[in-house]
C-alpha cells in the first residue's frame, strides 16, 4: 500500500496545510506585540506599586462592605427567587460577587438612564419628522393636484363676465345673435317638415341651451348646427330616449356596469363605467341603457338649463365619464358595433355634454382596442380623454384627486365608496328620478 503511494506523494509533494482565515492572521499578527507590552508593564516598578494599591483598596472596600448591616439583612433574607436557585444564591454569598455589583451599579445605572434618555430623544424626534412629513406630505400631494389639475383639458374659463347684481353673463352679443339665426332657421326647417318637431318632447328638447351646444359643437357655424340637430331630432324621433324608465333597462344594470356617483369638483355629475361587468352582450339593450342613463344623468332643473355661449363655464351642464379598466379583457368586451355606437351617440346626439372621460387602469391589451376605435373619436372628443395609470401612483392620486371628491370615486379607484354592487338601492334611486322626471 506504501509502495502504491509512494509515487504519488513524490509526484504532488507532502500534505499542504489548510490557509488560515483573515481574523487567525490578525490575532497572530497582534499577539506577539501585545505579550512584549504585558511583560514591559509586569516588569515596571510603577505598575506593581498600582497594583498593589488596588488590591489594599479592593480588600479595605469588601471588608467595610461585608460589614454593613443593609448586606447582612439582605443575605439572611434573600429574595424568593434568589435563595431557590442554586447559583444565584451561591452568587449573593459570595463577597466577590457582592462588591463586583456594588461598584458596577452607579455605573450600570448612569448607563440605563442615557438609555433611557436616548429612547425619549428618538421618539420625540421621530413624532417630530412625522408630523413634518405629514405636513410637507400633504403640501407636495397638495401641489401635484394643483399641477395635474392644470394639465386637465377643457379648463374652466380664466374670467368669467358677471353683472353688477354678480350674475354670471352666459352670452355675449355675438353669441345671442347666431342663436336667434340658429332658431330661424330650425323654425323654417319644422315648417318645411312637420315630424321634425311633431311632438312635445321633441319641441322641450330644442331649447335655447340645447342649441347653444350644438352651435358650439360646430364652432358657431349655423348650418353645420342645423344639419346636425335635425339629424339629432330624427335619431329622438325613433329612439324616443325620453320615454324609457327603469323598469326598461332594470336587467342590464344587475351587475354595475354603468351608474352614476355624485359630482367632481367642479359640480359635473359622474358616470361611471365598469366593463368588466358586462353582463349581456346585447347590442340594441346595452345602447338603451346607456341612452337612459345619459337621460337621467342630464336631467336637471330649469335653474341649469341656461344657455351658455363661447366664453361661460359650461361645467354646469356637462358630466365627466369614469371608466374602470382594471379587470377589463377581451372575453367581457361589447362587440365593437356597440362601442362605435356609443361614441357616435355621445358625439352626435349629445354634444358638449361630455366635460372629461378618465380611462383608469387600462390593461395592455387596451391598446389594441383603442387603435381600432380612436379613428371614430372626433377631435373635440379625444382631447378631453385622460388615461390614469394605478401603477405610477403618485400621479394617478394627483389627477384622481384633481378631478374627483373621495366621495364620488370607489375604494377600488382612490375613494371611499364601496365598489360592491347593491342593486336594490340604486334601482330605488333611479325609480325616484323616474318619478321626479315625470
């Protein structure tokens, strides 16, 4: 067996030693070093002399100490826990022990009142920078609202004309003028055509408010205006949009897909849109229901039906569409017909009714929908359309918070509101408005 290894032993050379860590070369570095030190103070004279006074007043100091009758008490009466364990009471009899203790005690306390000291120092200064950063928090939350608030379209006027009595002026001269052409011209356009204002709903449709939108939607130009509201007349004429209640479109709104919410900021009521919950499929209900809610969401007191021309703040009469893109996907998309109409409603037969459209959460897939359908989108529409994106979460607060009350948003998008569905209530509140319409 020797022989077999001989060789091998010759070939590679003896054995090496395992390489010592970093910390055995430090202490063997250091040691030699320090046992020169220890043996130049052993041998010093001067050292020996403290040494030895040290030791005397150590002795002097147990003694006076073992004499003392609080240590005399203490020991006979040792605490319960003290005198049923072993070592601890070996520890309490021994002299030692009992001087070691009371030596370090005047130290150990100073210790644990720096502690002490340090701990309240630190939870003061931390309440302290919290209440900074709520501050300086909530002025730079404050100020990112203010900037996206900015980068919103459709602002609201930066003056607005008011009367002396502080009423606000809707109309300028110029603008009663092309509304008084505007009537004219739908007058002799009835005239011509009995069905174009054959019915009571149709004639309390075309109020003067009505007209000024679809004067605005063509930028003032009364022809383009006319074609367009004859065109809106005759889509009323076939939908008959006033006539359809709750009980019409109850089914379509069982899982939430559509509802309102209260006001944004600037007073427009809010309608919310949730894709995700698409619960039929069905073309010609699903643009019912949208049409009944656009109805009712509009319907407002005469108080707010004034007209409003070129330079009035047109918030009063608009409302801002919510969509909910978070759970969205193909398998729950409306056909594209559906979509195409929608926006054909929204921009023809509605006009300056939409103030702001915030797309919150849109999925990637997104994307390839909105390509198909943003060539149908006018341009006056797109520009009032906001993505929200949740991961960027600063600025999707800044502009959730720009736009929108916590009141009106559900807890899903940034607000209080619970986003659970409760049909029972909200059919309730719509058969009021029903009503109330009535």
């Amino acid at each position: 067996h020797r022989q077999h290894f001989a060789p091998r032993v010759a070939m590679f050379g003896a054995r090496r030693e395992p390489p010592r860590s970093t910390w055995a070369i430090a202490r063997a570095s250091i040691e030699a070093p320090w046992r020169r030190v220890q043996k130049a103070i052993a041998g010093d004279a001067r050292a020996r002399a403290l040494r030895e006074t040290l030791r005397r007043s150590y002795a002097l100091y147990k003694r006076a100490l073992v004499k003392r009758p609080e240590l005399r008490r203490f020991r006979r009466d040792l605490p319960r826990w003290i005198a049923t364990r072993a070592r601890l009471r070996a520890w309490a009899m021994d002299d030692d022990c009992a001087t070691a203790f009371v030596l370090a005690a005047p130290f150990a306390l100073m210790f644990l009142v720096w502690i002490a000291v340090m701990f309240v120092r630190w939870l003061d200064g931390r309440d302290r920078n919290d209440a900074l950063n709520a501050v300086f928090d909530a002025a730079r939350r404050r100020k990112a609202r203010e900037a996206a608030a900015k980068a919103l379209p459709n602002q609201a006027p930066a003056q607005i004309d008011r009367t002396q009595s502080g009423r606000e002026v809707t109309m300028t001269p110029k603008d009663l003028e092309s509304l008084r052409k505007f009537r004219e011209k739908l007058n002799a356009a009835a005239a011509e055509n009995s069905d174009l204002l054959g019915t009571p709903a149709l004639r309390a449709y075309v109020d003067d408010a009505c007209l000024c939108r679809y004067l605005r939607a063509r930028k003032w130009n009364v022809d383009k205006a006319l074609k367009m509201i004859i065109a809106s007349l005759q889509w009323r004429a076939t939908m008959k949009p006033e006539a359809l209640t709750w009980d019409d479109i109850a089914d379509e709104a069982l899982t939430g897909k559509q509802y309102r919410s209260g006001r944004d900021k600037r007073g427009r009521r809010v309608l919310v849109m949730r894709p995700d919950r698409e619960n039929s499929y069905n073309h010609v209900e699903n643009i019912k229901f949208l049409v009944y809610t656009l109805e009712n969401i509009l319907w407002k007191s005469s108080r707010e039906r004034e007209p409003r021309g070129s330079k009035a703040d047109l918030a009063p009469e608009q409302i801002v569409i919510l969509i909910n893109f978070t759970d969205w996907s193909r398998k729950n998309a409306v056909p594209m017909a559906t979509a195409r109409e929608t926006l054909s409603i929204l921009q023809n037969h509605y006009p300056e009714r939409l103030g702001l459209a915030v797309c919150f959460n849109p999925p990637t897939i997104f994307r390839v929908f909105w390509s198909i359908i943003s060539p149908f989108i006018d341009p006056k529409t797109y520009s009032k359309i906001v993505f929200v994106n949740k991961k960027k979460k600063e600025k999707a607060a800044a502009t959730m918070g720009a736009v929108f009350h916590s009141s009106a948003v559900d807890d899903d998008m940034g607000g209080v509101v619970p986003s659970a569905w409760n049909f029972d209530v909200y059919a309730t509140h719509m058969r009021d408005y029903d009503a109330k319409k009535a």
